[in-house]
C-alpha cells in the first residue's frame, strides 16, 4: 500500500432537523446570450446554478423531475457548466419511522475544489419549486427566443446552400436551445393538480413529454 497517498476528503457536517421545512424558492434568469442562471434558496444566496445552451440541462432537468414525482429514492440533474459542472442530487426517505427525511444536495466540482451544500425537502416541494420556477421564467412575455431557442427548422436549415440566406436564417436564432416555451411535462401537472402527497407515488402512465421542436 502506498503509505504517500494524500488522504481523500472527507464531509462531515452535522445539523438538527427543522420543525417545519424551509421554503423552497427556485427561479431562473431569462436566456441572456446563450446563458440562463439558476437560483435555488436556502442553497443559493445568489445565482449559483449557470446553464450553458450548448449543454442544454432544460429537458434532463424534465426527467429528473418525473422521476422524483414518480418515486424514485435518488435521481440526479447534471449541469455542463462549461468548464465545470453540478449535480443536483435528490435522496428520498421513506416516508415514516427513522427514515422520513427527503434532502437534495448540490454537488459543485472543478479542477481545483469541490463544493457540498444541502437542505432538507419533501418531494413535492422540490417538483413543484423547480417546475413552476422554470414556466415562470419560459412563460415570461420577455423571454427571448432570440437569446435561447434554436431555429424553428434546425434540422433543415444546413440544406440551405445559398451563403447569404444560411447566414440570414442563423442570425434569427444565434444559439441551438431547446424551444423552452415549449417544454412542459403533462405527467408533472396531473400529479401537482391531484395534491400529490410526500409519499405517494403516480398510479398511472406517464403523458409523454411535451416539446415541439425537440
């Protein structure tokens, strides 16, 4: 064994747990040149959460919510931050005796450091904070397509031959985002409209995910 090996890091922190939970705020920048930023509090002083369109964590981010809401004990949303990147972790406890307690964690790492913050969350309060923070920053009437979106006819946009009409159609859509205005989850909406609770899971399939464009 090598005896020189520097020793791994080790977290450990200690906190009693709340009478009542904390509110739970999530809310998202509007798309600023390729860019959107993502606050969730008490974890976020600050937006702590910057998402690139170049790795577009919007319908990861989707996923990850349905799997909470459908019962998942632990699901991750990663984010590319360019250069570096988050984990946004959530761990689900069972819903009664020792093991009642649901946390979400963001996990932030880069060459030189790793950053551990958590706070304690019930499942629902964790779907419906992300997934109405992020429809208030889609359905915002500023939001920009511009700024975000890619062009309506990505697919078909690179058959344009002529120089100056290919360079016309991407200056009308500069970046290659999702088409956020677009993105919704039918599944997460029936299970917030039906009060769902902590510890109930959904008792149907899931309606597929809405995003025309995608």
């Amino acid at each position: 064994m090598d005896q020189t090996a520097e020793p791994a890091p080790i977290f450990d922190h200690e906190c009693q747990h709340l009478t009542s939970l904390q509110p739970l705020e999530v809310a998202f920048t509007l798309p600023d040149a390729g860019w959107i930023w993502g606050r969730v509090r008490p974890l976020h002083q600050l937006y702590g959460l910057p998402c690139s369109y170049i790795y577009d964590p919007f319908g990861e981010m989707m996923s990850w919510l349905e799997q909470i809401a459908d019962g998942a004990m632990a699901a991750t949303w990663r984010i590319n931050h360019e250069g570096h990147c988050s984990r946004l972790q959530f761990y689900g406890g069972r819903g009664t005796g020792e093991d009642c307690s649901d946390f979400l964690f963001h996990i932030q790492t880069d060459p030189a450091i790793t950053r551990v913050r958590g706070v304690e969350v019930s499942r629902r309060q964790l779907v419906e904070s992300f997934y109405r923070g992020f429809r208030a920053m889609a359905d915002d009437p500023a939001y920009s397509p511009h700024e975000w979106d890619r062009h309506p006819h990505y697919r078909s946009i690179h058959d344009i031959e002529d120089d100056e009409e290919y360079e016309a159609a991407y200056a009308t859509h500069p970046y290659n985002g999702l088409p956020l205005r677009r993105l919704t989850s039918p599944g997460i909406e029936v299970w917030l409209s039906e009060g769902a609770s902590v510890d109930r899971q959904l008792a149907f399939e899931w309606p597929r995910r809405s995003i025309a464009g995608g």
